[in-house]
C-alpha cells in the first residue's frame, strides 16, 4: 500500500503489475479500492502485460476527504489526472464502473492525454439514479450538519471507513466551517439534478462527443434502473470511437449482486478481464 500528495491530498493507492500498458481502474458508490473484485481484476489486467493502478478517491478508503471544487466528480477527476501524472503512467487505458466511469469520462474531458483508451461500464443516468445519487452522497451530511453541526456529521456511518483508514479525516470533518459545508453539499446536490443535454451529470453532451480515445461501452441491463441500459446506448453513440458490447453476465447482474452485497457488489468484475485485454490489443496494438 502506498500514498502519493497530489493536489494538497493525501491519495491512497496500489500499482499491481510492471507491464508495458497502464490501466486505472476504479469502482463505484463511495468504494475504496479494497472491496473485492478490484484487486483481482487488476491482478488478471498485470498478467496479460499491465501496470494497474487502483486507489481510494477523495472520500472514499485511506484517502484524505475534501470538500471544494464544483462538484465531487470534478474533484475526483482532476484528482485521478493528477495522480497518474505525478506516477507516470499518463496517459493510461482508463477502466471502470458506476461512479467510476463517470470520473474516468471526466477525467479525460478536463484534462485531455489523461486516457489513451477507456472502458466503461455500469453509467449511472436517468431521474431515479441521479436522485439517489444526491441522496446518498449529500444528504445525510446536510441533514446531520443542520441537527447537530460538523461532530455530527463526522459520527455518520457514511464516513467511519474514510476516518477508520485515515484518523486524521475526522479532524478535517470537524476543522469544516458548517455554513460553508453546507453550501458545498448543496453545489454538489445540485450536480445531479437531471438535465437533457448531459447523460453524463456534470459533462455536457457536446463535451461527452469530443472525447477522442478508442472506448468500450458495455451495455447495461434492461432490467437495471440505477445503470439505465439508454445510458449506456447513449454515451455510446456520443462517443466517437467507441464500440457498444455486452458484458460477461446476464440481464439481472446489477439485482444479483445487490441481492449479495456480503460478498461485494463488484466481486464479478474480474469476468470483465478476457473482453477489456482483447480489446486494447486491439485498439492499441500489443506493445501499448
């Protein structure tokens, strides 16, 4: 385990592999990069000739927890392009899931030579999942920080992983000027209102459509109202030099694993491993 200072952060990380290509991979939700099937994924990315980054954004595992910027995506965007700038493994195939496709996707609008390929999978979109998304992420910080302040808010269940990994995350809660938190909390709420113009919350359709790297969309299952399959199609199309495939599981993927969150909602990812190394090899021959 190891830790870089980009951006004024503390940012946990991992590199697995010493191969020739570099991979960043990332999960969803508030995930820290221990929960299972990550590692593994990158494990079976190192053997077909990978170097893999994995690591905890800000909010999420060891990493310190910040709140500035205009949105948390947008933080964990510029975090990611500071990151493997400073390891050296700019620009890198950019691999990830829910959340995590979204910051990639980002990533790569905000900071351009970030990725030289991505792979996305699990996009969050529509009204039902935007809103969920405010209310996980933002909410019960507002609604804490309103009833009882910032000690309040630093005893939620929403941060004891974050504070357990990094002790000094609950003085960096508490240091939060309870005004000003909660104007973030606000900004960041209001970055998932739903809008017609971007399927991505937070990059407009007509940046999604200048996002030049070979892409991989896996398309998401009908039966998925949190990862909209139109989501999936969408950015797709937008895209203009991505392929639309189906993934290695079935239609109820995203129910099943919900139905088994003990085991970890990411543990299949790895299935992903065989479709992800044929296709950089692709898209960007066997040396790259």
């Amino acid at each position: 385990m190891a830790r870089a200072k980009v951006n004024g952060l503390t940012i946990g990380f991992d590199i697995i592999g010493d191969g020739r290509r570099s991979w960043a991979l990332a999960p969803g939700g508030r995930y820290s990069r221990e929960t299972p099937g990550l590692a593994q994924l990158a494990e079976q990315l190192a053997r077909h000739d990978g170097r893999v980054l994995i690591w905890d954004r800000p909010n999420c595992g060891e990493s310190d927890v910040c709140f500035e910027g205009s949105n948390e995506s947008n933080l964990h965007a510029d975090t990611l392009a500071a990151l493997l700038e400073h390891l050296d493994m700019a620009p890198a195939v950019l691999a990830a899931g829910s959340a995590g496709a979204r910051v990639s996707l980002l990533a790569e609008s905000r900071h351009p030579a970030t990725a030289k390929a991505l792979a996305l999978w699990w996009p969050s979109g529509g009204a039902f999942e935007l809103f969920v998304l405010g209310n996980v992420y933002c909410t019960p910080s507002m609604r804490e920080c309103w009833r009882t302040g910032m000690a309040g808010v630093a005893a939620l269940p929403d941060w004891a992983e974050q504070i357990t990994k990094n002790p000094e995350n609950r003085q960096r809660i508490l240091d939060q000027d309870p005004a000003v938190f909660l104007e973030t909390m606000d900004r960041w709420l209001r970055a998932f209102i739903p809008r017609d113009d971007e399927v991505i919350p937070g990059l407009p359709d007509d940046q999604l459509a200048t996002i030049a790297p070979p892409a991989m969309v896996f398309n998401s299952g009908v039966s998925d109202g949190n990862h909209p399959r139109w989501v999936s199609e969408r950015i797709a199309k937008l895209l203009p030099n991505a392929r639309l495939v189906d993934p290695p599981w079935g239609d109820r993927e995203w129910h099943e694993r919900q139905a088994e969150r003990d085991k970890g909602i990411f543990v299949r990812w790895p299935l992903l491993a065989p479709q992800l190394t044929a296709w950089a090899d692709d898209v960007l021959g066997t040396t790259a």
